[in-house]
C-alpha cells in the first residue's frame, strides 16, 4: 500500500507503514512542524489527524513567515 507525497520539489511514492498512518505521522517522520506546514489530501485541505489512504496525493505546502 502506498501513497503519493508532493513536499518542494519532492514528488515520490511512498509505502504506508500501518493503516492508521496520519498526516501527523508524516510530518513528525519528515521531522516538519505542523505549525509550519499546510496539508492537503487529494486537493483537500485537512488536518493532522487525518489518515492517509492507499493512492491518496499527499501535498505539504511550507507557510511562509516573514515581516
């Protein structure tokens, strides 16, 4: 089972460790803080107790901070 992850220039499939694995998983195994990061499932926004499905499109948007 696996799904697809967009981060940056990252476009990869990627294999689903259990079939409870969340977006927050995700980013905790990318080392991303949520705070950080913007997630979409399937073109959807969602939040970071979503779990992923097999052949979902995973896409992590970087917030931009500045002044």
């Amino acid at each position: 089972m696996s799904f697809k992850l967009i981060y940056k220039k990252q476009n990869e499939e990627r294999e689903l460790p259990n079939e409870n694995y969340t977006i927050r998983d995700l980013l905790n195994d990318l080392e991303l803080s949520p705070q950080t990061i913007v997630s979409k499932q399937n073109g959807e926004l969602v939040i970071e107790d979503t779990v992923i499905q097999e052949d979902d499109e995973i896409q992590l948007v970087q917030i931009i901070y500045g002044g």
